[in-house]
C-alpha cells in the first residue's frame, strides 16, 4: 500500500472516529476520547499483534 493511499486511509478513518458518540459519564475517565480508543483498536488488528498490551509494549519501542 502506497504511502499516500494510507495517509488517506488514516486521515479518513480518523475523521469518522471524531464524530462517534461518547455515551460515557462526565467524570475521570474522558482523558482519552472515542477516538483513541478505536483508533488502538483498529491498530491492533492492523498490525496483527496477539493482544492489546503486546501492541502497546511494540509501539512504546
């Protein structure tokens, strides 16, 4: 996949993720937004990595 074609693909996909509802109560646990969080998610399953704390400690290199 060409360079530009993911920068597109990530620039679109991240547009959509900000308009997602975030139907979660005011309190501590909106440092991160609806966003991030799907955005991990489709990274994790992008990068074929076993679990989530293995992406997380991969990225963090």
């Amino acid at each position: 996949m060409g360079q530009g074609i993911f920068k597109k693909l990530i620039e679109t996909f991240s547009r959509v993720c900000e308009q997602m509802p975030d139907f979660r109560r005011l309190g501590h646990n909106e440092r991160c937004n609806i966003a991030d969080f799907v955005k991990s998610a489709f990274g994790v399953f992008f990068f074929q990595r076993q679990s989530m704390l293995d992406y997380q400690r991969r990225m963090s290199v």
